[in-house]
C-alpha cells in the first residue's frame, strides 16, 4: 500500500531575466538532494511558463514537511537569489487526498 500524505508545498520561482537556464538547473539538481529525504514521498520540479517554475511535494506530516525546508534544495534556494526576480513563494498546504504508486 502507498504510504499516506497529508502535508505539502507549492512553491513558485520566477527567474530573474536571464537566470531560466540557472533556475531549471537547480531543479534538475535538487532530484538528488530530495531523494536522500526519507520523508519527501513524491517531488515534483516543474515548469509554468518562459521564467516561471515551481515545486511541489508531498510528506506524510509536519516532521517530514519541515525537514524538507531546512535541507539542501531549500539552502540551494537562499544561497542563490541571485537567480530569481522575486524571493520564492512558498505555500504550505494541506493534503485532503491523494493516488500514490504502490
């Protein structure tokens, strides 16, 4: 059975003019440093227009959630403002039901 989400985060990037290349990289990146979080169950980096990307992942609770924002996708995202037109959006929400694999 598919373990059980009830947490997660939506998270809006809009890259500064130029920098597109840059964020999406961060993106592709972050795969690796997400897969390492025992409780991040499902991470998505994606891409909503020309310079606007996002993130969204789901946890099993709160634990999960905040270890997530203290690790190195997050860290990735202070330690390069540079990359974006405006600081990231980041809204936590609440899961009310999901279809997992497994």
């Amino acid at each position: 059975m598919a373990e059980t989400v009830t947490v997660g985060l939506l998270i809006r990037l809009e890259a500064a003019p130029g920098r597109e290349g840059d964020v999406e990289n961060l993106l592709i990146q972050g795969l690796s440093a997400v897969q390492e979080e025992p409780k991040t169950t499902a991470w998505f980096g994606i891409r909503m227009g020309p310079s606007t990307f996002g993130i969204f992942d789901v946890f099993p609770d709160e634990d999960g959630r905040q270890a997530h924002l203290s690790g190195r996708v997050a860290q990735a995202l202070a330690d390069n403002p540079d990359f974006f037109a405006e600081q990231p959006n980041i809204e936590q929400i609440d899961v009310i039901r999901s279809k997992l694999p497994g």
